[in-house]
C-alpha cells in the first residue's frame, strides 16, 4: 500500500506505531531539549518509513502535536492574561494576602 494515499491521521498513526519499540528513535526523542528537536527526529524517522510527513502536518496532528507541546510547555489554550494552563492552575482562585491568611474564595458557578 502507498503511504502517500493516506490521509494526513493515517500517517501519523503509523508513524506513531512503528515508534512503539524503536529503541534508538525513543532515546533521541528522550534526548531533545524541545518541540522543535523532536519534530526533526520524527521528521526523519517519516522520512525512513516513506511517509512523507511535513513538519507542519506533524506539529499539527495529534498525537505528535500534544507530544511537541508538553515538550516546549506551551498550552494548547490559553485564559485569561495569557498564562499557559499549566501556570494558571496552580493559583486560580488562591491570592495570599500579606498575613499568610488566604481570604474568602470566590465560587465560580461555571457557564453552563
């Protein structure tokens, strides 16, 4: 079967599942310092396999896309004044007054 007449989702699953025990390719993914790194691993290890991924299909499909995010800490979404998610949870409804005495929270009733 012809890769190239794979869609997008296809290829990237196979990519994904010929990475489930290629020990060399996971200890150079392990290696990378962040997203951009990992995208030129994958982006030869496609290469190798005859997918013919591009780095921008990679950066965005999922799971690679997710893979690249938690790697650079950059959230998907952001709230608020553009803290990523990962900073905002930590804090959301918890200001510490000067006395160490958290105050009243305040209830969030939601949107729904």
């Amino acid at each position: 079967m012809n890769p190239a007449s794979l869609s997008v989702g296809q290829r990237v699953n196979a990519l994904v599942k010929a990475l489930n025990g290629a020990k060399r390719t996971n200890e150079a993914l392990a290696r990378c310092s962040n997203g951009e790194e990992m995208l030129d691993v994958l982006l030869d290890a496609s290469a190798r396999l005859g997918l013919g991924l591009s780095r921008q299909q990679l950066a965005d499909t999922p799971p690679i896309r997710d893979w690249v995010w938690w790697k650079n800490k950059e959230a998907l979404l952001t709230i608020g004044d553009n803290k990523p998610r990962y900073k905002q949870d930590g804090q959301q409804g918890r200001q510490q007054e000067k006395d160490g005495d958290p105050g009243p929270r305040k209830r969030f009733l939601g949107l729904f």
